[in-house]
C-alpha cells in the first residue's frame, strides 16, 4: 500500500529510515547498485522528498505502527514554543526584533529595516537550498513572537560550519526557553538532519549565551574573532550529542 513520507530519521548504525504517515519505517539506503538514491545523502535532498509515497509491506501484512509521529522541521514545537521556517510574511516581526537594541546588543547592535530584508531573504534562501535554517519561534500559549533560533551555515575562523543560533524578545528572557529550543535544534541537526557538528558562538561578554551552550552540551573549544570582536566558540559531535544522552 502506498504511504506518504512524513520525514527521516537515522536509526543507531546512521542508516537512514523514512518515516511514513501510516507509522511504519522504511530504509532507504543509497547502495548502487541494489538502490539508487544519492538524494538521500543531503538535507536538502530527504526534504525535498517529503510527500512521496512508498509502497510499505508492513501495511499490508497489517502490522502495528512503530514510529513515532515526524513533524515536519519546517514547523517544530517544544513544550512552550511553536517554531515555523521564515517566509516572506514575517518581515515585519523579523523587524521588531532587529530595532530592538536591548536584543541586539549582544548580536552586533540593531539592524535597519533594509538589513533585515536582506536578511530575511538571506534565511528563506538558506532553507530552499539547504532543507533547513532559522524559524520564527513564537510563544505557543499565546501566539506571539518570541525570538528567532536554528541551524544555518556560516564561516567561522576560517571554516565553513553550521551553527545553532537563539534569540528572544526581552519577556521571554530568564525562563530557559533558550535551553527550550536549542535542545529541540539539536534533535533536529543531529537526528533528522544527520549534521556530524554543530557549533555554537558568543561574545566572551555573554554569560547567558555561554550557559545556554554548555546546557545544551556544547564544549568549548577555543577564542575566534568574528565580525571583530572577540567570541568563545563552541562545538558539539553527534556522537558526544548521542553518548551524552545515554
Ligand atoms: C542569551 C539568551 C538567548 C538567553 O535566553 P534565555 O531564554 O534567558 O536562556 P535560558 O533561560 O535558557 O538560560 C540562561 C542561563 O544563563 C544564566 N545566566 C543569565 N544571565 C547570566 C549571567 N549574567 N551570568 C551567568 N549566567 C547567567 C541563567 O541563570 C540560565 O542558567 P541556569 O538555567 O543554570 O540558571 C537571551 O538572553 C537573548 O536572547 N539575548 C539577546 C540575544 C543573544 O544574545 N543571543 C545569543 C547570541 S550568541
């Protein structure tokens, strides 16, 4: 019987299970000759093969589901945050954040209103080409905008990386919804993206950023200069992400 494809996961030996509606797993290795799938290799590649059917046996030999429901990581949700892919419409919340210069004193100062145009185009572009980035995290209770976190490449010292960044509107400060939602990326970065690090940066000023990093199980790994100022940058494995949480 034909299932839709509702996300992936990789199981304990890093092969990749497509994850389908009906709640069945179904491998799908790339190994040419016997399956050819280079698709599944990339982030972009499994996103972009969400919605596809398979043929799934366990269906029709009527077995029990053994897969937990998969959101979608364009719309994640934590215990107190809803978390969706920036599009073209949160230009305006995106700006709230950026004029904020409480927020934005830690991250470079605020930003204009055309700088956050870029940006947010800079960040719509990064989910089309690499099946994931940033999400406009908003307050579940209410519906209102909290901040902005995720995963999204960058070059640090040099190397190209993709970091987990986090930020929240001056309320939501103080309650550990940063720890929230950066435990929540790294699901996402380790287990349905199959990213092998993850690293993490502040300025060495940023006492609350560094708590975060080091809650969350970032190690730090040394001092770089970015953008010219001074930052601690930290890193984590998907084996030390895994092995921490045995
Ligand atoms: C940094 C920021 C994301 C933290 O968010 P948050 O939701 O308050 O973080 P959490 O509540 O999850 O955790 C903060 C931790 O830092 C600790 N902390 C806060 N201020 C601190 C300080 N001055 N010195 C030491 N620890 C501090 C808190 O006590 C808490 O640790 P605990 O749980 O062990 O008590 C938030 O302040 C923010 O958005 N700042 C502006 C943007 C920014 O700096 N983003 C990060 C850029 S790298």
């Amino acid at each position: 019987m034909d299932q839709a494809i509702t996300g992936f996961r990789l199981d304990e030996v890093d092969d990749w299970v497509a994850v389908l509606v009906c709640g069945h797993g179904q491998h799908v290795r790339h190994d040419p000759p016997l399956s050819n799938r280079p698709w599944v290799g990339t982030p972009q590649g499994r996103q972009a093969k969400i919605g596809w059917t398979l043929n799934c046996v366990r269906c029709d030999r009527g077995e029990p589901p053994t897969e937990k429901p998969m959101e979608s990581i364009e719309k994640i949700t934590t215990e107190r945050l809803s978390a969706e892919r920036f599009r073209p419409e949160h230009y305006d919340l995106l700006c709230q954040i950026h004029r904020n210069p409480f927020v934005m004193a830690t991250l470079g100062g605020v930003r204009s209103d055309e700088t956050t145009r870029q940006n947010l185009q800079d960040y719509i572009a990064h989910w089309e080409t690499n099946g994931f980035g940033l999400w406009l995290l908003r307050d579940r209770a209410s519906g209102a905008l909290a901040g902005r976190a995720g995963l999204k490449g960058i070059e640090i010292g040099g190397n190209w990386e993709i970091e987990l960044g986090y930020t929240f509107l001056q309320p939501y400060w103080g309650r550990g919804l940063a720890t929230e939602i950066a435990a929540a990326s790294l699901e996402v970065g380790f287990e349905r993206l199959g990213l092998e690090q993850l690293v993490c940066f502040t300025l060495t000023t940023n006492m609350a950023s560094k708590r975060v990093m080091e809650k969350v199980g970032f190690l730090f790994e040394r001092e770089v200069v970015h953008m010219g100022a001074a930052t601690l940058l930290y890193r984590l494995s998907r084996d030390e992400y895994r092995g921490s949480r045995v």
